[in-house]
C-alpha cells in the first residue's frame, strides 16, 4: 500500500486529506448538526488544522495504523464529508464516517463506507471492522445495514462518566445516555467459514 492511497466508490473518492481542505473540514467538523452523531464536539478553524496534520502524519507511519480519508464527489474536488478505519487488535479495524449537513440523503456516506470496508478487506487483510453508534442515529445504522453489518450486544460498559463515543463497542453519546449498538462486519471468507460450520453464525451477509 503505498502512500498517497486513492479509492474510488460508485459516487464519491476517497483520498489523502491534504492542508488545502481545511477549510471544507471545517466545514462538517464545525457543524453542530454533523457532530451531533460523532465523538467530538464541533471544532474551529485550529483544530481543524491539527486534524488534517495528524491524519498526514499518522498515514505515512510504517506500519500505518491509520486510514483516513476525505471524501469528494466523482465529479468534484471539494471534501463533502470523511470517513476512517483505525486498527484494532489482530486484523480488526473500527471504522467511521462523516457527511456534511447539507448533503445528507444521497447515499455518501453508503457509497464511502461501502468503499472503505471493501478496502480494508481487500487490500489491508482484514477480517473483523465493527462501527460504535448511538442507538438514535437511525441514518448511521441504516449506513451499516446496508453494508451487511450485524447488530451485537455491548461487550464493554462503564459506570462513570465519558467522551462521547469513547468505548469500543458501546456508543455512549453522552454520560447520561444508554450505551448504543455495536456493529460488526466480517470478511466473505470467514462468512463462508461460518456457514460451513454447525453452531457458529455469520456477522454480516454479502452486502
């Protein structure tokens, strides 16, 4: 895999950020409607900068843990939203994503999740990608359906109060909320295993 990494979906383009999409990051990073749904607070025009110095940084480490992404419409340059796979254990991988508001309902975030997974199976040999989301974000689970995701039970909870989004496979979305749903997708080859033996069921269908 070799540095700068570009993957096309069937609407949109995942590529390396580089220092000249700040201000479009800015834009669904300082959207209080977009990061509503993430682990973070909306952030200013700085943090905007840090965050596209830190995915440069971390994407040309060797080994690289790391794959993130802006995404841009086939047809245009402009970051309309981004989406991630951090690595996780042996194989494994936690992904994430974003969209701006104001192109929310076109299917981006499908097409550039669908893109990612496909990748980090493909190409980065992965076998286990889960996503953390709340149990209110209707759009984000119907994101992770589509792409064959299955729901499991929390594997981790907490008594004391934490970041949003912070634990692997509960979602907190507040420290007063419930813990979300943990969704988990594995590869077509372990699928295929699964079937084949009595007791063990898949995770997610060939989606």
């Amino acid at each position: 895999m070799t540095y700068p990494i570009r993957i096309l979906g069937n609407q949109v383009v995942l590529h390396e950020f580089s220092l000249e999409d700040v201000d479009d990051v800015l834009a669904i990073i300082g959207d209080d409607k977009v990061t509503t749904w993430l682990s973070f607070d909306s952030r200013n025009r700085d943090q905007a900068v840090a965050m596209i110095e830190g995915a440069l940084e971390r994407a040309q480490q060797e080994p690289r843990t790391e794959f993130y992404f802006g995404v841009t419409k086939r047809d245009g340059d402009r970051v309309i939203g981004f989406a991630r796979i951090g690595l996780s254990g042996v194989q494994a991988g936690k992904l994430g994503y974003a969209i701006a508001a104001t192109e929310w309902g076109r299917s981006y975030a499908t097409d550039a999740a669908r893109a990612l997974v496909t990748y980090a199976f493909k190409e980065i040999g992965l076998h286990r990608i889960t996503a953390a989301i709340g149990s209110d974000n209707a759009a984000s689970i119907a994101v992770v359906q589509q792409l064959g995701f299955a729901a499991r039970a929390c594997c981790a909870t907490t008594s004391s109060p934490t970041e949003r989004g912070a634990t692997a496979c509960c979602s907190p979305f507040s420290p007063t909320s419930g813990a979300g749903d943990g969704w988990t997708a594995r590869s077509l080859r372990q699928q295929n295993q699964a079937h084949r033996e009595p007791g063990r069921r898949a995770e997610c269908s060939d989606a």
